[in-house]
C-alpha cells in the first residue's frame, strides 16, 4: 500500500522507512448492555511528546522473572533460563503462626537441582510472602523474639540453599505496620551484608510516597509491579498512559538505580456474571482461535483483546498483555534506567517477549521483527488428561502478526494475529480396548532375569514391550535378539540411564541414539518407543520438556499409569505386587503396566511362579 504521512493523536506523524501506517485502525465498539465502557477510556493517554528513546546501556539492565510453579511454568524456565539475570519463584510463605515454612517442598527440590546443573550462575531470590492477616504481620514483626526468629530463619534458608536474596511481598499491610516492617528490614539488611546478599522488597504501585522512599533507603531493591489496574469489570489490564503515569511517579520518588519494574504478559477473561480468570497467553490464542474471535487493539490503551461466547451462551470479554505491549512498556521503563525489569511471569508469558526481554536484548528493530512471528507454546493444563502413549505435536502453521510502529512516539500503536498456530499440544495414542493392558519392562536386558520373564511370557502366549538400556542391551545381545525374535517390542530407555530431565538437548539426543546404534547392529531395527527414566507420567512436570524434545526426534513416548511397585526396597512379595497392579487398573489408573528387569528392581521376578 502507498505511504503517507498521518495524523495520530493530533500529531502529524511522516512516514520512515521500515514503518508500516496503516490508515484502518479499528476501534473497538464496546457494548454497554452489562457494564460501562471499558476504563481505557477514562484511564490517562500515552503522552504523543515523548520518543521513548533508551540510552544503549539499556541493553545490560537486569532482567528478573516471576516463575508460575505449575508445569508449563518449569517447561518456559528450562527453554528461557539463560535468558534471565534472577529468577524470582514464590517459595515462602509467613503462615498464620508466624512460622517460616516452604509452599513446595518436592517442586522446589526439582527446580534446584535442575537449576544447579543447568544454570548454577543465576540468581535465586525466594519470594516470602504472608499467608496472615496485615495486623498478624504486624504483631510478629512487634514481637522482637518472633522477628528475631523470622529473621533467624531467613538467613539460614538463604545460606543452605546458596541464594543470592531475599524478596518480600508483604501486601495489604496495615499503616501501622509499615514501621515495624521499616525495623525488620533494617536488622535484615544488616545480617544480609556480609554475604553480600540482597534484599528486594515488592511494593505496589499505589503506596504513600513517603512509605516508598523510607523504604528505598533499607532495600536493596523495590520492586513494583505496573501490570495491575484496578477494577473488576472488562478492561485493559495495564493501559500504555497508566503505565507511563505511574513510571513517572515512581521515577520521581525512588531513585531508578533501585527500583525493578515489573511488566506483565498473560491475560484475564472477563466473564458475565462470572469472576475473572487469569490465563496464559498461549491459551487466550487458543482460545481466540477456537472460538473463531477476532483479536481487536484498544487505541488509546494500547492493549489488545477480544470478545467469544461460550458454550452456554456467555459472553467473555480477554483482555491480553502480550509482545507488542510488554515492547512498548519495556521501552517506556528503559528511558529512566531503571536497575531491572521483571517479567511476571514465566509460564504464562507470550513466547516472543524473549526477544524484547531476554538477556542483551532491548525493544528495537530486531525485536519488531521477531514480534511478527511469535513462537508456539504448550497451552493447556496437560497433566490433568494422564495420557500414557503420547506425542507432543507442533502444528505446521505458524503464528503471524501484523504491526504498526509509530518512529516519533517509539510504540508500536497497532497489532492483529493474521494466523494463529493451534500451538503446541500432546496428543494421546488411543486405547485398542479398555479391556487389554500393556506389559512393560524397564532397564534390562539382564541375562537372568530377562530370560526368566521371556520363559514365563512365552508359556503364557503373552507379548510385551522391554524399554532397554544401550549399555545393558550391548553387553547382552543374546537376550536382545531373544526378546525381538520371540515377537516383543523394544524401546528406548537411553544409554547409560540418567536423569533425562537434567540433560542438555544435545546429551538426550546423543543418550538415545547411542542406543539407536546398539538397536540397528543387533537386530536390525530403529525403534520409535520412548520412555524417559526416573518418572512415570505427566504427573511430573520434568517429562513435559523431555516429551517435546524427544517428539522433535519422532519417538512416541510411552509413560505408565499402573506402577509394579517392584523397585521398593526390600522388594515386596509377588503376590503383593499383583494386587498392587490389580487395584491400580480397576481404579481407572491406566493401561499400561511398568516392570523392571534389571538388577535389584527385578527381584520379585526371581521368585515367581
């Protein structure tokens, strides 16, 4: 189309090259038949004075992020993690006694340990927030043996577990608390300084001025989260003027060198009558797409959303914060040089954010036309189907976005999906019949014990499936060529059986093709079966990363629903373990039955009858 200069808010904006004007620009027209109009209209505008030009040492600003702790969260951290200077995981809690206390323990273990092995320089900063009314925290924090204790426990956390801080979401805090906070931090800080650990401290937006900077002088950081505007009804979630407004303010009452700003990138649907919920973006993609909406761009607030009907005729109103706002609020956020930015949160986050956010990048050119394109993402709870014989398929259509960015104002002032990829998803192997089961072993072959099995199975008429280890599988190619040759399946369980949730890309690959090699040279085969070691199914988040990976390879994973329980130690009697598998199928567990056939996980085997 032809290129001309246009008016944008008054201003005669002349056209550059690599910009695209487009003289269409919908406006949303908004219904009134349940509710006022959305408050992006009463909300202040984006100032049309102002370039947004950032200082190129903007480009070394510290990038933290919230973490979602649910799978797809852990999945995003494993994929982004060198992206990110802090990572910031809700792992503490003040609960109503006044005690220190871990929310999740198990979840917290399996991100540290993936963490160490994959990323031991970031920086961890435990969030610690309070699970008790503002008066509690106000009478613990009085209390000097109670803070004492709090304070005690903080720093013995932070030094066992090797962390670079502490951050502190304290919210509704009553005014008489702000005080004894004050003193807490104090002492805090102070005990934190010789391991020259950090305190941040997560305020909102909203707080006394003079709260705000009595606190910038006893933390390190503060924290403040520009992606909650008030109100319940349909609206945009964080509007381009409200976010400069409020940047503004803060700039001018805390010094930037201190202060993080946090930018957000998920959505809410707005349902009617029912309550908000929040989604990831990925999601309201999916979302926008089944529904056969159409994603409109809110002018004035800069925000895009859209408007379905769900199956029981309500109509939802999904207001998004996704690449194109978290450009523009980022280059907004950089002009002031502000110590970071924050992104809330990893796991619910649009996947092209990474290439405004990530480490050494900034909201440029580059970033405008890697926006265009935005990556594929898991978009669904995936664990609560419990499939067991699955693939992770990612579609061939691709996401693409249209954009137009204004060079005078440096925002980009209008966004539409012109396709949208049905993204990433697993897709479940269906049942022969409900009424058959799958017998598989795991980490054999073994001389003895997996001829035991080959012998009862054979005098049973029964076939069943032996994910094998390369090195067992090498060292024992006459139980291997017995097994296939007597009509068995063969998988892969890997080479040298390590925790595959903790390998790099590469290691998994060259783990499961070096048993590939072993397959090929001694029966002649290139098995597509997979089963990842150390985990039994989607129950466990660490599978979802390793079932991607091993898709892109075009393996079929098979996990297991019904455990033999035959790894316990001592092993349990055969009997029990039949009962065990028995009760299992008959409470709808699964289908598929896992064994070992190995060392001390096959002892049972060596008793049975």
């Amino acid at each position: 189309m032809s290129v001309s200069s246009f008016y944008f808010f008054g201003f005669l904006v002349p056209p550059k090259l690599g910009v695209t004007v487009n003289h269409d620009i919908d406006v949303p027209v908004y219904s009134r038949g349940w509710s006022d109009l959305p408050k992006s209209l009463t909300q202040p505008t984006f100032s049309t004075l102002n370039s947004r030009d950032f200082h190129a040492s903007a480009v070394a600003t510290k990038r933290f992020a919230f973490l979602a702790m649910d799978d797809i969260g852990q999945l995003s951290l494993k994929q982004n993690v060198n992206s990110i200077d802090g990572l910031l995981p809700d792992l503490l809690v003040l609960n109503r006694t006044g005690e220190l206390s871990q929310r999740s323990p198990e979840i917290e273990q399996r991100i540290r340990r993936w963490l160490s092995q994959n990323s031991s320089s970031l920086q961890i900063y435990p969030i610690l927030s309070n699970n008790t009314r503002s008066n509690d925290l106000g009478s613990y924090l009085s209390s000097e043996p109670q803070s004492r204790k709090i304070l005690s426990d903080i720093v013995s956390y932070l030094e066992k577990n090797g962390d670079a801080g502490i951050a502190l979401s304290f919210e509704e805090m009553q005014p008489a608390t702000q005080p004894r906070l004050f003193r807490f931090l104090q002492d805090l800080r102070r005990a934190l300084r010789p391991s020259n650990r950090s305190v941040i401290l997560i305020l909102p937006s909203t707080m006394e001025r003079s709260w705000m900077q009595n606190f910038a002088q006893v933390a390190d950081f503060i924290l403040v989260p520009l992606y909650k505007e008030e109100g319940g009804h349909p609206q945009p979630l964080a509007s381009q003027g409200w976010f400069e407004s409020r940047l503004g303010v803060l700039t001018a009452t805390v010094d930037p060198s201190k202060l993080i700003i946090g930018i957000g990138s998920f959505g809410y649907d707005f349902g009617r009558p029912s309550p908000l919920s929040k989604m990831s973006t990925p999601s309201a993609w999916s979302l926008l797409r089944k529904s056969d909406a159409k994603l409109s761009f809110d002018t004035k607030s800069l925000n895009p959303w859209f408007r379905y009907t769900d199956s029981a005729g309500v109509v939802h109103d999904v207001w998004l914060l996704d690449g194109v706002t978290f450009f523009n609020q980022a280059k907004a956020a950089l002009t002031y040089r502000p110590a970071g930015l924050a992104l809330s949160e990893i796991g619910f986050e649009d996947p092209s954010v990474w290439a405004v956010f990530g480490r050494g990048k900034s909201p440029d050119r580059a970033a405008l036309r890697l926006l265009e394109k935005p990556p594929s993402a898991f978009h669904a709870d995936l664990a609560a189907r419990r499939p067991e014989t699955i693939i992770a398929s990612t579609s061939v259509v691709r996401n693409v976005r249209s954009l137009s960015y204004n060079e005078r104002l440096g925002l980009i002032v209008r966004e539409s999906l012109e396709r949208i990829s049905p993204g990433k998803e697993l897709l479940a192997s269906p049942y022969v019949s409900e009424k058959f089961l799958a017998i598989t072993f795991d980490d054999g072959p073994d001389p003895k014990i997996t001829n035991k099995i080959l012998d009862i199975l054979a005098s049973k008429s029964v076939k069943a499936t032996f994910f094998v280890v390369g090195k067992n599988a090498l060292a024992n190619k006459a139980v291997l060529q017995r097994a296939y040759h007597e009509g068995h399946d063969i998988g892969n369980h890997t080479y040298g059986h390590p925790r595959v949730s903790e390998l790099s890309s590469s290691d998994l690959e060259l783990e499961l093709t070096s048993t590939q090699r072993v397959l090929e040279a001694t029966i002649g085969i290139h098995t597509k079966l997979f089963r990842p070691t150390y985990g039994g199914g989607l129950e466990d988040p660490e599978n979802l990363g390793v079932i991607e990976q091993v898709s892109r390879l075009n393996y079929l994973t098979v996990l297991a629903g019904v455990d033999g329980f035959d790894w316990i130690r001592p092993p349990p009697p055969s009997g029990k373990i039949v009962d065990a598998v028995l009760k299992q199928v008959a409470a709808g567990k699964g289908q598929v039955l896992l064994f070992h056939d190995w060392g001390k996980n096959s002892q049972p085997w060596k008793r049975y009858r």
